[in-house]
C-alpha cells in the first residue's frame, strides 16, 4: 500500500471511529436517561423526536447556548485546561481499539482499527492514567473546597483501583501471550472467551473498571448529596459538557476493552454474503459493548454509594489480593500445562 | 526522513518542557511541565521502537508519580514562588562546568564514532524480549530491586505510623510531654488572682 492511501484510509478511518463514538457517547445519555426513568417508572425523554431519541441533539444546542461563567477566583489557564485535557484523553484511547475483521474495499484491505499496534492493551492503559489529570486539575483550579475534595478523591480513587485494574488483565495476557488487542481476540476463536477460563479477572476487572470511570456506586469524586458537584461544580455550558462527554467516552472504551478481553471482541456467527460476512464482526462488537453501556446503567441505577473508607479499604484489602491471588493461580496453572 | 522530523519535534518539546519547568514560579505549572517532559520522552521511545519502554514511561511516570506530585501540591496549596537572582556559585561554577561536561560528551561521541544511525526496530524493544532480560538474563539484580522496593514501602509504612506511635508514649504518665499539665494549673490560678 503507498504512502498516499495509507493516509487517505487512516484519515477516512479517524474521522468514522470518532464520529460513530461521539454518537455513541451522545446516545448513552439518552440511554442512561430512558433507562433510569423506566427503573423509576418514569418515562424519560419523550417529546424531542420519537422516544426522545433526538434529545441529545437538543441537550447539545442547550449546552452550546448557554452562558459560559468563568468565576473570578479561578485560576484561569488550568480552569480551561482542565475539561480539554479530559476530553482529549478520553477520545484519543479509543485508537487502539479493533472493532471488526480484515475487509477488502476495492483494491484496499485494512482492519477496522485505526492503528493495530502490537502493545495495545499497554497503550489504552497508558491513555486512561493521563485522564485523571483533567479531573485532579478542574478541581484545584476551581478555588472551590468541594471542587478540590472532589478532584482529591477522584484521583486516589483512580491510581488506587489502577492497580488492581492492571493486575487483573495479566492473568488475561499469561493465557495470549500478546498484548495486541487483536490476537488476544484471535486466542478467543471457537468460543474459547476468556470469561469462562478468567472469571475472576472479568469481575475484579469490571469493579475496578467502574471505579476508574467515576461511575456508581464509584462516583464519590462528585458525590451531590456532600459535595454539590465535586470537581465539577465550577464549571458550565460547554466546559461542563466536556467532562460530560469525557465520562460517557471512557465508558464506552471501557466495555469496549471488556468485550475485546473476556467476550470474544467481533467474534461470533458469521454467514451469507461477503458483504454481510464484513458487517456482521461489527455489528456483534457493537451489541457486546452495548449489553456493557446498558450494565453501566443498571448497576448506577440499582446500587447506592460506598462510604469513603469502604471504597479504599475494599480496593487495597479485597481486590488487590484477590488479582493478585488470581495471577499467582492463573501462571500455576499455565506452567503446569506446558 | 518522516521519522526524523518527528523526532526532532519531540526533542524540542521535550526541551521546551523542561525549561518551561524552570522558569513557572508556580510549583502546579512546573509538575504539568514534567508531565510534558515524560511524555514527550516516551514519544521519543515510541519513535525509536522501544514501544513497550514508551507505554511504561507513560504509565509509571507521567501516569502515577506525577499524579503523586501534583495531589502533593494541591493538598500543600502551595502558591507562588519567589525569583531569586541565584546563586553565584551555580553561575560562577555551575554554568562553566556543565558546559564543558556537554563540550567533553559531544566531542567523545563524535570522535569515538559510536553515532551511526540504526533502523527503526532493529534494537530489541519488544515485550517479549524485555521479558526475557528481566526474568533470565538479569533474574537476580531484578529481584533484589523488588525486595529494595519492598523495603522502601515498608519503611514508609513505619514512618507515616510514627506519630500515633509518639502520641501513645505521651498519654503514659511521667514522661517529659506530661509536663503541661502544672502549667495549666497555674495559669488556671493566676487566672483565679485576677480574679
């Protein structure tokens, strides 16, 4: 392939990937509303459109709209920063991610990623680490005590259950042997997924994976019942739809990540015609990570907060040596088998 | 050629990074410096085929130590600093000696000849090969490392419990913290005088 169509298709495939995400992002939302209201028995969004499906659309103009307070006692650069670097992170780790087969277009082939690197199980975790930056800076630079107690927490709370989120893909990688997200999927073929022979890392993987995302019953970060918003208080309009945006993005590269390590990725029944031989890898990704967007809802929706000590003492005593323990099993069995 | 722009690219910012450090007199614009430092370096690995190095540059140091530092700074609140006109020794000593450090680099490499350019990939940066130098080529030094970051942890454990341990000696009786307690009698009294 020549230089020139590496670029037309990288550029092509960019442009698809974070559009297709920031669409999914923007339904999540709806999701997460329509859900929640029918767990209340409620209805949701019902006017904009059919089923309230065109409210995203309407919340963005909103938002746009808005008036876009800067608070006199911010420290203006970082207070700017701060959503951007959120977003920024959020958006970029997707990159790494496959999502379907090889296809052949005309005289082209590529994979449906945007760039397969042979770390890149290393790379969405290197992605994520930066992300707590945007949290951790949005709540010094407020000036605001509940902002700064939120950005706080929401940094311990990440490096602290990192830990046992990384811990928990080893046993995953000790069975591939590779960190490309892409052979690991080829190691699940003919149903082999990795939920059935690592169990235990999917769960650890799942609770950590929650807490990484700030989500429930994670989000202490912005508890509303004690710290208004936590590090987002200060902000509005715009700025505000970032983090937004930037939480609702890092749920979906995190089912993503869960579906390309324990559920087989694009894999499933694939019939018919070349055309739907192509399409199908994707549209079994796409329900994958939705069945994980839809289990974010519930479990928000169905669980209360942990208390502060019980976050922490349950990420360094319970899943820490349960990955660990896990690990430990896991290389056992493996060396024994060789 | 592309490679080599990129490169140089990320040098620069790594450079301007890490004079941005210097010059910000807040210590939060100086850490977000380092950050940009570390990452630009770990692009630099990338670039040369070191990926896995790169992703644990990223990870360890621009996504975990620095993240320490900066929960650091935002719990000291620390503000602004002052410029000082520096130190005569650093200018009268200092600047002439790294200089003449950097001049004796240079000229070594050159003269030595060891700067010829390798393919990107050629050197041994994968994961697996890694894995094969930490766990069978150097199993021993890597080893002993973790037992030293063992004890490091250990021996932060001890001092951070210290001052509990501190206050448990002053609650006995006859120790030499104890003796507040006439002070406060007699301040009572003298309070009682006035009176």
């Amino acid at each position: 392939m020549s230089i020139t169509a590496f670029v037309i298709i990288s550029i092509i495939k960019s442009l698809a990937v974070i559009g297709v995400l920031l669409t999914a992002v923007a339904y999540s939302v709806w999701l997460e509303r329509k859900v929640s209201a029918h767990i209340q028995n409620r209805w949701g969004p019902t006017r904009v459109g059919p089923f309230g499906l065109l409210q995203p659309l309407a919340d963005g103009v909103k938002f746009i709209f808005k008036e876009d307070l800067t608070e006199p006692h911010v420290y203006k650069p970082l207070y700017i920063a701060a959503p951007m670097i959120a977003m920024v992170f959020a958006i970029t780790s997707i990159s790494v991610i496959p999502f379907g087969n090889y296809v052949d277009i005309g005289p082209w082939g590529t994979y449906l990623q945007i760039t397969d690197l042979n770390i890149g199980l290393l790379v969405v975790l290197g992605i994520t680490s930066m992300g707590v930056y945007g949290v951790a800076l949005a709540g010094w630079a407020s000036n605001n005590k509940y902002s700064l107690l939120g950005g706080l927490r929401a940094s311990a709370q990440m490096i602290s259950y990192e830990v046992s989120l990384g811990l928990s893909l080893v046993g995953v990688l000790i069975i591939t042997g590779s960190l490309s997200l892409r052979d690991i999927v080829d190691a699940q073929r003919h149903l082999h997924w990795n939920i059935f022979v690592q169990p235990v890392a999917f769960f650890i993987y799942l609770i950590s994976a929650y807490a990484e995302t700030n989500r429930t019953p994670f989000d202490l970060p912005e508890a509303e019942s004690e710290l208004v918003a936590g590090y987002h208080t200060e902000y509005s309009a715009m700025k505000f739809a970032m983090f937004f945006m930037a939480e609702y993005a890092n749920m979906v590269t995190v089912a993503c990540l869960a579906t390309l390590l324990f559920f087989g990725g694009w894999l499933g029944p694939v019939f018919g015609p070349p055309i739907l031989q192509a399409v199908l890898p994707v549209v079994w990704f796409c329900l994958k990570v939705f069945f994980f967007m839809f289990l974010y809802v519930w479990v928000r929706w169905t669980l209360p907060r942990f208390r502060y000590d019980q976050l922490m003492s349950f990420g360094w005593k319970v899943l820490l040596p349960l990955a660990v323990a896990n690990i430990v099993v896991t290389a056992l069995i493996v060396a024994w088998r060789a | 050629m592309f490679h080599l722009i990129l490169f140089l690219f990320f040098g620069a910012i790594c450079m301007a990074g890490a004079i941005n450090l210097l010059v910000q007199s807040h210590p939060i614009n100086s850490a977000l410096s380092l950050i940009v430092v570390m990452a630009a370096l770990a692009a630099e690995y990338l670039l040369l085929g070191a990926e896995f190095v790169a992703a644990v540059q990223v990870i360890v140091y621009a996504g975990a130590i620095m993240v320490l530092f900066v929960i650091t700074i935002m719990l000291l609140n620390a503000g602004a600093e002052e410029h000082t006109r520096g130190s005569r020794v650093a200018i009268l000593i200092g600047v002439p000696g790294v200089l003449i450090a950097a001049v004796l680099v240079t000229w070594t490499l050159v003269a030595r000849g060891q700067t010829g350019s390798v393919a990107i990939g050629a050197l041994p940066g994968s994961p697996q090969d890694i894995a094969r130098l930490l766990f069978h080529d150097f199993l021993l030094p890597f080893e002993v490392t973790s037992v030293l970051i063992l004890i490091a942890i250990m021996g932060a454990v001890v001092l951070a419990s210290r001052p509990e341990a501190v206050a448990h000696r002053a609650a006995k009786p006859g120790q030499p913290d104890h003796k507040e307690m006439p002070q406060l009698v007699g301040s009572g009294s003298r309070s009682g005088k006035e009176r």
